[in-house]
C-alpha cells in the first residue's frame, strides 16, 4: 500500500497559510472583497495560486479574528458591521488609543519618527496627483501612518491590540471613502502629526479624538444608507 497522501490532506506550510490570510485580509481591507460578499474556497484558491487546504486554514483565522462569518452551510461571507457594532469597537478602541498617544510621545526619537513622517508624506504625494487609481494605495499607506504610531508605544499587547481593533472597525469604513472624502483624513492626519512631532499629548489625544470621530459619524452614515436602500428595495419586490 502506498504512503504517500493525499496533497488536500497534508498540513499546508505556516507561511502559505499566513500569506493567503494577509492577502485575503488585505482585499477585505481596501474594499476589493465587499461585506456581505461570499468567500469561495474553489475561487480563492485559484486567484492566490495556492490549493484549498490553506484556503481553508487561512479563512477559520479570519473567522476566528471577525473579518469573516460562517453561516449554515458552510457558507463563509465577509463580516457586516452593525452600528451598535460600530460603537462598540469605538467604545474598546478609544481608551487604548489615548493611552497610545502618552506612549508614543514618551517613546518618539527622531529615528522612530522618520518612518511615520515619510508615510504622512507619501499619502500626501499620491492625492496631490489626482489620480484616483492610486486610492487603494492610498488606504495601505493611510493604515501604515497608525501602526506606526502603535510601534511607538514600545507595549506589545497595544502594537498587537490596536491593529486588531482598527482593522476591525475600519474594514467596513475605509474601502466606502471615495476620493472627495481624502481632505478632511488629511488634516487629521496633519494635526496629529504635529502633534506628535512637537510632544503636545494633549494635542495628540484631541487630533486622534477628532478623527475617530469623524470615522463613527461616516461610518454610521453609511450604514445607514445601506440600509435604506435595502428597505427600498425590499418594499419595491414586495409591491411589484
């Protein structure tokens, strides 16, 4: 008798799994898999190039972290986010944030703020084009401007924390932000920025405040038209 396994069978490589798993998440992130969409195991394994088992590994992670949902039937979609959703991710974030500011700018060497400051930078760079191809990469480095503050803190459990939770409450919010929507995070940006550099936390907290806040109210806002473009619908079908 043979030895030799089944390839579904055999436990993929770490590595793959990861990298599948950051990918997925990454589409999840810039909006190019929608909440609510469903995930495909057959599908997704050929547009990664790699066979179902880690797409299968990598999609219980993604479950396990809420970027995900297995519903009856095996059928796995992208998480929607309620507003009380919304809140409630605020409500953890927003505490831990502060704490992230007093961090930071105990911590800041002009070496460790180097790398924030290139990015605010090259955010700049790319919306001053006015291209609105490169909005995709535009969210990357957006996302690249927050960890960098959170590697600041010196704390693993923020550095490890506060990327969860902003992915988290962001997956739904930033892939909706069009072009027009750039300045008001720009200046958000800004002020924290300066902030930052000038070792005002107070004046950090208030910047990280004003733009959790703006991200709630649009977040909020949106859903809320999703919604009534739902009811809409529905209450069309129902009279036709």
């Amino acid at each position: 008798m043979s030895n030799i396994r089944d390839p579904e069978s055999l436990s993929p490589l770490p590595s793959l799994v990861e990298h599948v798993y950051d990918r997925t998440k990454e589409m999840i992130l810039t909006g190019e898999l929608r909440p609510g969409e469903r995930l495909i195991v057959d599908s997704l394994a050929q547009k990664l190039q790699v066979s179902r088992t880690p797409v299968r590994e990598a999609l219980r992670q993604l479950v396990a972290d809420g970027f995900v949902r297995l519903l009856p039937r095996k059928r796995v979609t992208v998480t929607e986010l309620s507003i009380g959703d919304i809140h409630n991710l605020y409500a953890v974030r927003r505490p831990l944030e502060m704490l992230a500011c007093e961090l930071a700018v105990a911590n800041l060497t002009r070496s460790k703020l180097a790398p924030i400051v290139e990015c605010h930078h090259s955010v700049l760079k790319a919306v001053h084009r006015g291209d609105p191809a490169v909005l995709k990469e535009v969210r990357k480095l957006n996302r690249a401007f927050h960890l960098g503050i959170y590697r600041l803190t010196g704390n693993p459990y923020l550095e490890d924390l506060l990327p969860r939770l902003r992915d988290r409450s962001n997956c739904y919010i930033e892939p909706m932000i069009h072009w027009e929507g750039l300045d008001k995070a720009l200046d958000g940006h800004t002020a924290i920025l300066e902030a930052l550099t000038a070792g005002d936390v107070d004046g950090m907290k208030k910047a990280i405040q004003r733009d959790m806040e703006r991200t709630v109210e649009l977040a909020v806002q949106l859903l809320r038209q999703i919604s009534d473009v739902v009811r809409q619908q529905t209450e069309g079908g129902n009279g036709a």
